[in-house]
C-alpha cells in the first residue's frame, strides 16, 4: 500500500496534549533517538521529536491526525526548497600557477599544515591525468600514496606546525586566520616568482594573505573552492599526507590512536591521556585553544 508522510511543527506547550490524546489508543511506543515519544498503530507510526517536529507516516497520516489530534490535517509544514546546484567557473590562470593549502586546522590532535605546488603548463595536465583532487574527497591510504607521487614529481613547499609550536604561537596572535596566512605566505614565497600567477583557497575576506604577499609582486587569486584547480588540489594533497604522516608520528610517540577531527571519540582518548599521561600531554599532542580541552578536563 502506498505510504504517506505528514509532517508540522508542534509548540512544546502542546507536547503533554498530544501524548494524552494518543494515551486513548492501543499504541505501541518506541525508543527514537531525540524524540518525545514514537506511537505505531492505528496505520501510521507518528513520531514527535524534541524539536517539536511531528512526523507521522502510513497509508493515510491525514485521518489519523483529524481522529487522534487537535492538529489541522492540512497543514503540513512547507517542504523546503531545494538550493541549486553550485557551479564554479574554471580558473584557467596562465601558468606556471602556485597553489597553496592547508591540513589539519579543524583536527584536535596532529599539526597544522600548510602546502604550495608551483606547476607549469605540462605539469598541470599531468596532475589532472593523475587525478589530483581535493584531498578532503581522498581516502587516507589514497592522500598518502598520491602525496608521495607527488612529492618525487613536483616543485612544492611544506610548513607543518606540531601541537608544541602551534601552542607557542597560537597566543601570538589574534585569532587562527592572521596565523595562517602567515603560513601561506611562508610556503609561496618558497616558490613563487615575480609576474606569476598564485591561487589560494580564500579562507578570510580581509586581505591577510594578499598583504603577506605583496612584496612578491605576485599576481594573486584567493576564491572559494580553489582546490579545483590542479596546483591547489596536489597542493592539498601533500597538506593531508603530511598531517597525516604528523598524526601518526604523535599517535606512536604517545602510545595511543590520536583521532583526526573534533568530536566525541576525540574526546574520549583525550581523557585516557590524561588519565595516563598527566595533563601536560595534551600540549604535545593537541591544539589546546580547541573546546574538547575544556571537555576532556572537566570531565575528568
């Protein structure tokens, strides 16, 4: 039988109502994951979340909601409409084209990693044949062997930053972005020549990175999504491997799995470290300005 959806939105001063109302029927409750409650019966499985959001599925939700509740079956919460797909433009930049990315800024544990790639004409159509990509749509084992091709065949410039310098220099500045494009500018100016054209991911909209480097007189493009283009994507490529080659360096000298990004399972080995190795560890190991220091200590 064909199914159907009805889906609005409930006050929380109305929660209470709606349970008693439905406490009339032969309903078979059910544990759902940030919900009030799940009610199956009747034809329908009906199902409150905590955000007030109603959602009530089967072969026809509108008479269940006109029997059981005070709710109007006709009105549905509007469905919302769907973005457009983005299409980005082509950057096609006379080479030689220096591109420059970064790794690991929203990792806990590991470094922090900047890359640039210079590549001329010939190099750019090799990098595209050999698929380089934005590493954050690479596996791991991927991100390494490409950035180890890579490494052995293009003109590049890598600035990692481990957890104790990170930690030293953090407070030397006003916020993450100053530092980065610091960062940025270290690795292009390894590599960029006078005239010639430089791409970055644009990360900041405050001319960071373009005042860093005006002494280069570079031709400088800073746009979203860069790693499109192949001199940022190999340069995104050998960031990840080299933050990943950082993480498992740290993850061996601290005798433990240190977790890439920010979350729940970060936190956890966050506390076992602690737990045996004293708090001091985690200056080693962690970029300490992130929330999860506070977490893994207060839960100590």
């Amino acid at each position: 039988m064909p199914q159907d959806t009805f889906v609005t939105k409930v006050p929380r001063g109305q929660f209470a109502a709606l349970r008693a109302r439905l406490s009339g029927g032969s309903f078979e409750y059910r544990s759902v994951p940030h919900a009030e409650f799940s009610a199956k019966g009747d034809g329908v499985v009906a199902t409150l979340y905590s955000s007030g959001k109603f959602v009530v599925q089967g072969a026809d939700p509108a008479a269940f909601v006109a029997r059981w509740t005070d709710l109007d079956p006709g009105a549905r919460a509007a469905p919302k409409a769907r973005k457009p797909a983005r299409v980005d433009e082509p950057l096609d930049l006379d080479p030689p084209v220096t591109g420059s990315d970064e790794a690991g800024k929203g990792d806990y544990f590991g470094p922090l990693v900047v890359a640039a790639v210079r590549a001329d004409g010939d190099m750019l159509a090799r990098l595209e044949e050999w698929g380089a990509a934005d590493s954050k749509t690479l596996t791991d084992g991927r991100a390494l062997k490409l950035g180890a091709k890579l490494r052995d065949e293009v003109q590049f410039a890598v600035r990692r930053v481990d957890p104790n310098e990170y930690n030293a220099l953090y407070p030397e500045y006003p916020a993450l972005n100053p530092m980065l494009a610091d960062l940025h500018a270290e690795v292009i100016g390894q590599l960029a020549q006078p005239g010639e054209n430089v791409l970055v991911d644009q990360f900041e909209r405050r001319g960071l990175v373009r005042g860093r480097l005006e002494p280069l007189k570079i031709r400088l493009t800073e746009v979203p999504r860069a790693e499109r283009h192949a001199a940022v994507a190999a340069a995104s490529i050998i960031a990840r491997q080299e933050f990943l080659l950082g993480l498992a360096e740290l993850s061996e000298d601290f005798g433990m799995p240190l977790h890439k990004g920010a979350g729940a399972p970060t936190d956890a080995v966050g506390r076992r470290l602690v737990e045996e190795q004293g708090e001091e560890a985690l200056r080693g190991a962690a970029k300490l300005h992130f929330k999860n220091t506070g977490k893994i200590l207060d839960r100590l």
